[in-house]
C-alpha cells in the first residue's frame, strides 16, 4: 500500500462523489417520510375535530352555523400538493451531477494507477 495524497482515490472502495449522492438519497428518504407522517397526523386531528362537530351539531341542531364553520375549517386537504413539490424534488436531483464519471468507478481501478 503507498501513501498517496491523491483525494480523488477512492480509499474504502467508495468514491466521495458515490457517498455524497448516497447521503442525498438518504436525506431525501427522510424528509418524504417525515411529510408523509407530518400529512397522516394532520389528517387524523383534522378528520377527528370534524367528526366531534358533526356529533354536537346533531346533538344540538340549534348551532348548525357555528359547526358548520367548523367543520369547513378542519376538512381535510388534499395531499396531492405536498407530494407534487416531492416530485419536482426528485426531478431535480435526478437531473444533478455528482462529478465526473470516470470518478464512479471501484476504487480497485484507480488503486492500480499509482
């Protein structure tokens, strides 16, 4: 093994390039899970403040426009918005360049160049 100062090896038989695109990757898996989860849990205190308005209205038919306002308010949005700026993400970073593609190579091709 030679000591070599060259940072474009690759030293664990990963470039820098391949681990910054893996990172990304993993970055972006994250934060659609945590919008996925952020949407359920919006839609499950949404969906429960409707259905104890739509039980007090019946209970109590004199305040149907109080109820009313309430249960307009707390209707459940459409998720499709969230999940279109998710996909113009993906987009994106598909249409990124990590480096140089002869950089994508195994580190057991460039460990040969020395």
């Amino acid at each position: 093994m030679s000591d070599s100062s060259d940072n474009t090896k690759a030293t664990m038989g990963i470039h820098s390039y391949d681990a910054a695109a893996a990172a990304v990757a993993q970055s972006i898996a994250n934060a659609t899970q945590d919008q996925v989860d952020l949407i359920r849990n919006q839609n499950i205190i949404k969906t429960t403040a409707t259905g104890s308005a739509f039980a007090k209205w019946l209970s109590n038919p004199m305040m149907a426009d109080e109820y009313k306002a309430i249960i307009t308010e707390t209707s459940v949005d459409d998720p499709k918005e969230s999940f279109n700026v998710a996909s113009t993400v993906f987009k994106i970073y598909e249409q990124q360049s990590f480096g140089n593609q002869n950089d994508s190579q195994p580190a057991a091709d460039s460990a040969d160049d020395s």
